[in-house]
C-alpha cells in the first residue's frame, strides 16, 4: 500500500522526466477546484478513481463514491481498514431485504426549501425529458414540492396523494405559512375546472408513478425518517458508499437515486455556512457517469462547492453526454483535466486546451493509462504533460467487507416486513380519509353501494297489486306527470322488460281477472276516464296466445368478394367473354324498294360491259 508522506497529498500517477520516473500528487487545497476526468470505455478511468478514493480512505478523509455500474463501488469493500468500519455507510438498493431510507425532504430549513424544490425540479425535468416536461408541470409540481416541505413527516409519496386526495391536500393547505404557495392552492388550484384538472395533473401523477410504483425505490424514498444523515457524513468524515448498478436496479432507478443523492449532498455543503470555513472538514464527492446525475442546478455546486469545502471528481466517456448549461459549468470551473485516449470528435475540443503541448492527433492515440493533464498546483493551471497512471492497489490480507455490510443493514438499514407494513398503514390512512358518500339519494330513495345488493330494476309487468286497486278493462290511470296516460302491461304487450331469464322463470304470471270483477271494483276507487285509440284496444285472450309471424329480414345483397393477387394466382386462371353476337344491340330495320334495286344493280352492270 502507497505511504504518502503528505498526509494532504493524493497519487495520481507517474512522469518520465530524463529517463526517471516520478510520482506526482495533487494538495487538498488544489482538489477543491473540482476535477474532469474524460477518456473512452476501458482506459482506466475506473480504476484512477478507485485509487483515489483508496488514498482517502487511508488517510481518514470523508468520502462519498457514487458508482452506476457497481463493479467499484463493491471492490471498494476490500480495502476498507479495521479502524473505518463503523465509518463506513453502504448504500447497496439491491439489497432488497434491508432498504435503507433517504427522505430527501426530510427536516428542511425554511431558508433552502427553494434549493430543494429547484434540486428536485431538476433531477424530475431530466428524468422525465425535456419533451414530455412543460411549464405548467412545473408549476403544479413545484408548488407542490414547496406545499410538502411544510409539512410534517412527508415525502416524496405525498405528491401523488397531494394531487388525488383532497381531504389530505386540505390538511397540507392548512399547515402552509408562505402566503405565495398558499395563495396558489387556495386562489388557484382550488378553482380549477374538472376539465384542465384531468389535462393537468395526470401528467405529473403519471410520471410519479412510475417510480413510485417501483417497491425498490418506493421501499427507500417512502420512509419518513432517514437514516443517512448527509450533514454529519461530512461533519464527522465518514465513508459513504453508493452502488446504484443499472444491472440490478435499472437505468432509471439509478438516475433517480443518483440525482436526489447528489441534490442531497449539495444541500448538506451548502448547510455549512453555520461553521466557520477553518472548522469544515474536506469531503470528496467522486462521481462516475456524473452525466446522468448532473442537472441545471449541478452547476451550483462547480461554482460555489469549494467555499464549502466540497471537492468533485467527475468522470464520463465523451463530452457530448454532458448538456450545453452543465459543459459550460465543467470547463468554467474545473482547475485539473485529465483525458485519457478519446474519439476524434473530443479530440479536436479538448486540442483547445491541451495546445500546443499536444494535438488532436496525440490525444487519440494515447495507450491504456496513459493520459495528458493539466493540473492545478498552487492555484495556478500547469502546462499540459503526460503521464501514466499508478497500478490498482491489492486488497488487504484480511477484507473486512462481510463486516462493512452487516454492520451497515444493523445501524442504517430496516427490515423490508416492516417498512412495506409502515407504507401499507401511509396508504391505508389515505383511503380512511375520504369522506364517505350518504346514504340516501337526492330523491330520498336509499343508496346503494358497489359491494352490497343492488335493488330490482323496474318493469313493465302484469299488474299484480290487490284486486280492489286495478283498473276496469278499456280503463287506463293517470300516470305521474301531466298529459301522460299509463297503461297495463296487457294493452302494452310489447313493452314487458328484458330481464335475465332466470328471473323471468321465477315469476310466474298471474291469472287474469274477470271483467264483473273489475266493474265491482270501480265502485270502490274513482279512476280517471281515457279514451283508447283503436289500434291499442285490448286484445282477446285467443289473439294474445296466438303465436306472432316471426319476422324475416331482408336478405343482404351479395357483395364482390375482394380478391388478392396471391389467391388469384392459387384459383388459376379466369376465363373472360365478351359480349354475345345475340347480345348486340338490335339495329333498326329500314324497307328497300326492289324496283330500286334492280335498276341500281342493272345500271351497274352495264357499266362494267361497256369498259
């Protein structure tokens, strides 16, 4: 293992000057002018970094390496020395059965609610593309963001909830105390129609969904208490270790906890300000594929990280991964540079800074662990040169890795029955807080629910109520609205109900009643006199039994059947005709006098005698 005789130095490879080879470093004051490192797949971008973070744990300095494909972040585990392993966070969401919970809202000062809603509209408007986002998502969402930050014990689940659970919004609303967010859900929000609700707000609940939905990072981000305190890693110098491989969790749910971890710890750096600048210890923030992690706000921490006392060390493939506002910030803020071999296209850039010390066409010719550099020495940018990278440290004789992740599932992590049973409850609370519907309609009638047996529709039957109640034959009551007459199911043959058939077996019909029995019964109420038109005079009994003609529709006309040409071809050929000499359209006939013709063709003749 490398000794270094500065404990405020870091190796970073090694020169040939005049045949000798020498080792060269960077200070700690130097590192906090933030460094790029650019090089194409298997240059040993990785494994410069790892030997980086390796110095530093060594040295006991305060550590956060964030790594999207897992293989570093997992090696990092074996060089971890007795003395650090209860400095040491693993943050592993692989690791499904013991998730560890970062609430990113959690606990948030009033004086950096802006920078969290900012962060998080950021890492949101990055994740989701630029295509899909608009301004008024980021309206709605932003003062959501800030409606949250309010509230006690809320997370990223409440946004969702926010925008589909009135009885919760009401709750949020109520605890607000900033009159301009407060004004939007009150003045605003509130006065939505139902229409631009359903074209506004899906979008976003669409969007968070998709995460949300994901037990993985709902298990992580959903708990309400965090058990990574960003705020004292970096007080206390502690190790943080984050393997977001995109191989076990996926690509989105990678950039997601990559971005909100980054916000997180730029928050934290931006906290400090309570602390004298001579009492904030160096934390180093090492960062590989930081283009997937870095949003519009990543160019806050460049500029204003070092006052802080926060060092980046950011790494990616080609400079084109990076958008145009967070370039500008990388090449505007950085003081070391290192590319290692790099396309055509990169070349040709980074010759802008390596010139007239190296040209485009040595950039892209460089060997494995080569690279060309200008570092930062003093505060002041060297010249370009070339060196080579320092071989991978070994691992120690006894790796302490089995206890470095134990003892981060026992402090950090919580059983996966439990939180899912905590989340389970969260949602639960959401369903009991609706109100429930009444019970009686607005005409009285009683409510029925979806669950519970639902009432027998109406029909039009035979009358069945008492006798002393049914109206005389030719007879028909007034119906309930004026000039609306309403007839028995007798006169109406045609408009019995279309119940289920089962239900029309279980009611058997009930026998007519004879006529002196219903002119007995007029004596007992006074019905109201209608004169039946003709063509719905009641039927006699023979001609209601009497079976209807059934009815026969019409026949469709036959219609060209389509043909393709690859069937044409299977039928053979097909023989075509044309029209008939009897099928000609007759010519009308005209009377030729024989007189006439005899003379014509005489005439004729003797013509051709005399030549």
């Amino acid at each position: 293992m490398l000794k270094n005789t500065d404990n405020q130095l870091v190796v970073l490879g090694e020169t040939n000057f005049r045949n000798q080879r020498w080792r060269f470093g960077i200070k700690s004051d130097d590192r906090r002018r933030h460094m790029y490192v650019v090089g194409s797949t298997g240059m040993g971008k990785t494994e410069f970094l790892k030997n980086m973070a390796i110095q530093d744990i060594e040295a006991g300095r305060g550590l956060a390496y964030i790594d999207p494909h897992g293989d570093a972040a997992d090696d990092l585990l074996d060089h971890i020395p007795a003395e650090r392993i209860k400095d040491v966070i693993y943050l592993d969401p692989g690791d499904l059965s013991h998730p560890i919970a970062f609430n990113v809202m959690e606990k948030v000062g009033y004086e950096f609610r802006h920078l969290v809603a900012s962060g998080l509209l950021g890492v949101f408007k990055k994740i989701f593309g630029v295509e899909v986002w608009s301004g008024r998502m980021e309206y709605i969402l932003n003062n959501t963001i800030l409606a949250l930050l309010e509230y006690p014990e809320a997370t990223l689940l409440g946004i969702n909830r926010m925008l589909s659970n009135k009885d919760y919004r009401d709750k949020v609303v109520a605890n607000l105390k900033d009159p301009i967010v407060r004004s939007f859900w009150v003045d605003e929000f509130a006065k939505y129609t139902d229409r631009y609700m359903q074209e506004a707000t899906p979008a976003i609940q669409n969007k968070i969904g998709q995460f949300i939905s994901n037990n993985l990072i709902r298990n992580i981000i959903g708990q309400v208490r965090s058990a990574i305190d960003v705020r004292k890693i970096m007080d206390e110098g502690k190790i943080l270790i984050v393997n977001l491989s995109r191989g076990k969790i996926g690509e989105d749910a990678s950039r997601l906890l990559g971005a909100l971890l980054v916000t997180k710890i730029q928050l934290a750096a931006m906290s400090r300000v309570d602390i004298a600048e001579k009492d904030r210890l160096d934390f180093y923030l090492y960062v590989d594929e930081f283009q997937h992690f870095a949003t519009e706000s990543f160019a806050n921490i460049l500029s204003e990280a070092r006052k802080y006392h926060l060092s980046l060390i950011m790494a990616h493939q080609y400079i084109k991964q990076m958008e145009e506002p967070v370039m500008d910030a990388v090449f505007g803020n950085v003081g070391t540079i290192i590319s290692f071999r790099v396309g055509a296209e990169d070349g040709e850039f980074l010759e802008k800074w390596f010139q007239p010390d190296f040209l485009m066409n040595d950039i892209v010719n460089l060997g494995k662990y080569n690279i060309y550099l200008k570092l930062m020495i003093d505060g002041v940018s060297s010249r370009g040169f070339s060196a080579q990278t320092i071989p991978p440290f070994p691992k120690l004789e006894k790796t302490n890795r089995e206890e470095v992740i134990e003892f981060s599932r026992k402090t950090y992590a919580t059983p996966r029955e439990v939180v899912e049973q905590l989340i389970a409850e969260w949602a639960g609370s959401m369903q009991a807080e609706e109100k429930p519907k009444p019970k009686t309609r607005y005409d009285g009638q009683p409510r029925f629910s979806d669950s519970g047996p639902r009432p027998e529709p109406r029909r039009f039957e035979q009358d069945r109520r008492p006798s002393f109640d049914r109206p005389p034959s030719g007879e028909a009551r007034y119906g309930g609205s004026p000039r609306q007459d309403m007839y028995s199911a007798t006169q109406y043959p045609d408009q019995r109900s279309r119940s289920a058939p089962e239900e029309r077996q279980q009611r058997s019909p009930q026998p007519l009643q004879t006529k002196p029995q219903l002119q007995t019964e007029t004596r007992i109420e006074t019905k109201l006199q209608v004169q039946i038109p003709p063509q719905i005079q009641p039927k006699s009994q023979a001609q209601q039994l009497s079976p209807k003609p059934q009815f026969q529709p019409p026949k469709p006309l036959e219609q060209p059947r389509p043909v393709s040409l690859n069937q044409a071809l299977r039928e053979g050929p097909v023989n075509f005709r044309g029209r008939r000499m009897d099928e000609r359209k007759e010519r009308p006939k005209v009377e030729v006098n024989t007189n006439d013709l005899r003379k014509a063709l005489e005439e004729a003749m003797g013509g051709n005698e005399q030549s």
